[in-house]
C-alpha cells in the first residue's frame, strides 16, 4: 500500500466515528418522535394525550432532551479516560475496547424496557464513542 493511500484510509477511519457519533444523535432525534417509543417508554403522546410518568409536555420534552444529550454527556468521561488507555494498552487495542463498549451500549439501548435502561444506554455508548 502506498504512503498516500495509507494516509487517506487513516484520515477516512478516524473521521468515520465523528461521522458514527452525528449519525446516532440524528437516528435517536427520529425515534424519540415516534408514537410507539413515547407509548413504551410512558412519556406525553404527540397528540397531546399525557401518562403516568410524565404529568406534562414540559417534563417529557426535558426527558427526551435528555436521552439525546446524554450520549455527548457519556463520552466526556471517555474522552478523558481514552488517552490514558491508549498509553496503557496501545492504540489498537483502545479502539477495540471502546468499540465494543459502545456495542454494549447499543445492546442495552436496543432491549431497554425502561426509560433507566435507555440512559444506561446511551451513557455507555457515548463512554465508548469518547
């Protein structure tokens, strides 16, 4: 493989995860809007109607707010704690590890069935994207 192509795959896989990170806060916007999320997870209705767990649209708006910031809050820790693992196991290795923690990440966002469960998600998944 020549230098410059060497260079260019680097630079597209390293940008491939800010792209990664982008595609999940755009993909959670689109299913916090769904009716069956909202009806799931017991948060106010887009049409209006309210449930138990939220008494109205103002705290299910700071909920759903919520479950897309937490990703960015999740991956403040792994940012700080990414450099030091590098250091300590190597580059390669970092990035397994942080793959597959955002992979436990998914998992738990995937079978969440409680809000809990999805910001346990979330969180973890941002710890391994940071």
């Amino acid at each position: 493989m020549g230098k410059k192509l060497y260079v260019w795959s680097r630079a597209v896989f390293a940008a491939s995860g800010g792209f990664m990170f982008g595609y999940d806060i755009g993909a959670i916007n689109g299913v916090k809007d769904m009716d069956g999320f909202r009806q799931t997870f017991n948060l106010s209705y887009s049409d209006g109607n309210e449930t138990a767990q939220c008494e109205d649209d103002v705290e299910a708006s700071a909920v759903l707010g919520l479950i897309v910031a937490i990703l960015s809050i999740g991956a403040i820790p792994g940012v700080l704690l990414g450099g030091v693992l590098s250091d300590w196991i190597g580059r390669k290795k970092s990035i397994t590890v942080g793959a597959a923690i955002y992979g436990v990440g998914g998992i738990l966002q995937t079978g969440a069935v409680h809000i809990s469960m999805i910001y346990l998600g979330r969180f973890t998944a941002g710890f391994g994207t940071g």
